[in-house]
C-alpha cells in the first residue's frame, strides 16, 4: 500500500526479510541488475547466465599483473563485507539484559502496580526500537522482534489495567505485528488473548471472537492459550447473545484443560494446569453473567477467586463478578462485600471500574436502603476520587 511505501521511503519501517524485498522488486519492476545489487536472483536465469559468461571472459582477457591486482582488491573487498556483517549495535550482552527485563517484568506484573510497571516498560519498549533501527545482524533482528513484541504485550495489559482501552489496543496491535514478523506463533497468540479482552470490554464482541480464534491456529491444540483463547472467544459469544457458540467453545475449553499435564512450559518458567483451570475459571463466571445465567455464574465466580494465588488482579474480577451474581441472586450483604475486596485487590482500578459500576447500579437499584449497598457505593466513589474519574 501507500502507506506502507511511504513508512519504508521515510525509513520508518525496517525491510528485514527478503520476501519483501522481492515483491518491492516485482513491484518496481527491477531489472535484474538491481535485483542482482539486493541480493536477488534475477528473473531471467538465461540472461544471468550470459552475463557470468562475459564476466568470466572478461576475467580472461585480463592482463597477470591487472588480474593479481584484482584478485588483492577483491580479497580485501570481501574481508570488508564480512566485516560490516560483524559490526553491530546490539550484541550479546545487551539480549541478555533486554531478556533479563521483560522476565522480571512479566513477574512482576501481577503483583506491581501497574503505574509503577508501565513507565519502566515503555521506555524498555523505546529502547529496543532505536535497536531494530540500528545495525545489527538478522539472527539479532529476530529476536529484537520478539522482545519487542513482549514489552508492547506487557504495555498493554498495563495500559488497560490503567483504564486506557485505546493505549492498550495500539500496543496489543503492535506486539501482533512484531510477532508476526519474527514467526513467533505463540506470542501472537498471547497478543490476540489480550487483544479480543480490550476489544470486546470496548463493545466489538464479533471483532473479540475473530481475534480470539485467529490467535487459536497459531499455538498446539493442547497449549493453556489453547483454553483461555476459548473462553475469550465464549465471553464474546455471551455478550453478543449467541448462546450456543458460547457453551459450546466453554466445553471445549474444560476439555483443554482436563488434558493438560500438571506442569508445563510457560513464556519464562512453568505454569500449572491449575492455574489455567483458575484463569479458564473467571472468563466462564463472566460468560454465564452475560446469559444472565445467575447460579452457574456465581459457582464459577466461587472457583475463580482462588486464582489470587498467582493473580491478586485476576482475582479481583472473580470477586466483582461473584458480587453481580450474589446482587441478582438476593444477598445484597455479600455482594457488596466482595466488591469491596475487590477494589481492595485491583491493581489498576481502570479496568475495574466498569464491572464496579455495574454492581453498584445493581444494589443501588435493587436494595437502595441496605448498609452493605451503601457501604460499597461510598468505596466506590472513592475509587473514582483515587482514579482521577
């Protein structure tokens, strides 16, 4: 596209993969001498030939003495190319620091507020793109990509932990391409799990289902994504009213993870099946809120909030969504006490405040004149204060 030109053009936009090069090759419709100074095969093998002929012939009509002297430039030619593809602005060591960040970023992030975490990562982020500018080799283009693509992953829960849905989508979009690039499917894929929840907490829940799904053919059937990408995809089924292609992906996440193994590989270290089943937990409660499916909602909300264990702002939305559920079920005094908790719990009271809104509309309504309802309608206007709403 023009756009995409212009990026390149402008040398915003780095051409790291000969894919690209030739279709700018076939787009500019090249001659095969420039393809040839790319790095490109020429399109007619013939001609090339014919010229390796006369390049050959030429070489012989050569004087010994110009010929030795052609043979020393070209020695020296080739020592410069290798050694131009050694100098480099990134190198080991810098990976390894870059590496040593994002794991104890993505440790971090469950337990960190997420102000406190975001500056730190946005400018890890903007440091890692003056490197993909920069020189560098292709082995260290990949995985600048790919440590790329995890801070802008990182920056995006963080954006929406802090309430900004729009900071949150643009970094989720940019960890896609990123992860794209470096043909790192597992990493898009956890960009797409992050991407459908801020698209459809936004109000595109067909859009969240699409993304969700696209992430699914990019992991193994029997991955944890494999299951949370299912339950993303349900919550987005459940909020648009297609109930049966909500139960239905439901299941086959339950069966995702009753085949999981008790441990296995994470991004940076090992998760448990348990936890998975916690997490897999907390999207079901918000599926069957949406149904308007009180008791399974509040079973599952019970469940999830043991996911406190390993998440404490997960938890947070098991306990709001126990909360809704209690509301419509006529305990008002439990309700409110678990919204309490969980602006207690939340990391950053953005994301939160929607769900919070929603229970304190629901005792307001429903039991105006009750202490536990009043009692959460003023913890909740504080938040707001805290907030800066």
């Amino acid at each position: 596209t023009q756009s995409t030109v212009s990026l390149i053009v402008n040398r915003n936009k780095p051409v790291t993969t000969i894919a690209v090069l030739e279709r700018i090759a076939d787009g500019l419709a090249m001659p095969d001498e420039c393809r040839m100074r790319l790095g490109l095969a020429p399109k007619e093998m013939a001609a090339m030939r014919r010229r390796t002929a006369l390049g050959i012939g030429l070489i012989g009509a050569l004087s010994p003495s110009t010929l030795t002297a052609v043979l020393r430039d070209s020695a020296a030619e080739a020592l410069e190319f290798t050694r131009e593809r050694a100098v480099t602005t990134v190198g080991k060591s810098t990976l390894d620091h870059l590496t040593a960040v994002v794991v104890e970023l993505d440790r971090a992030y469950p337990w960190r507020p997420a102000a406190e975490l975001f500056p730190v990562a946005r400018v890890y982020r903007q440091r890692v793109q003056g490197l993909i500018n920069g020189k560098h080799t292709l082995a260290e283009a990949r995985e600048l990509y790919v440590q790329g693509a995890y801070l802008s992953h990182i920056l995006a829960d963080l954006a929406y932990d802090l309430g900004s849905t729009l900071t949150a989508r643009a970094y989720a979009i940019d960890s896609q391409q990123l992860a794209e690039q470096a043909g790192h499917g597992e990493l898009y894929a956890w960009a797409a799990d992050t991407m459908a929840f801020v698209v459809q907490h936004g109000g595109s829940a067909p859009d969240a289902a699409k993304i969700a799904l696209d992430g699914l053919g990019r992991i193994p059937r029997q991955h944890p994504l494999a299951a949370r990408l299912r339950v993303n995809a349900a919550l987005s089924y459940a909020r648009h009213g297609n109930r049966a292609a909500s139960t239905e992906l439901l299941r086959k996440a339950r069966q995702v993870c009753e085949q999981l193994p008790d441990e296995m590989p994470s991004r940076f270290s090992t998760d448990s099946a348990e936890h998975t089943s916690y997490t897999v937990a907390t999207h079901t409660a918000s599926c069957y809120l949406s149904l308007g499916e009180w008791k399974d909602a509040e079973r599952h909300a019970r469940l999830a909030c043991g996911v406190a264990r390993w998440s404490p702002g997960r938890a947070a939305y098991a306990q709001l969504d126990l909360g809704l559920a209690l509301a419509h079920l006529g305990s008002p005094d439990e309700a409110a006490e678990r919204g309490k908790q969980a602006l207690a719990l939340g990391r950053g009271y953005g994301s939160l405040l929607p769900t919070a809104r929603k229970l304190e509309a629901v005792l307001r309504n429903r039991y105006p004149k009750e202490l536990g309802a009043l009692e959460f309608r003023d913890r909740y206007e504080a938040t707001l204060r805290q907030a800066g709403r």
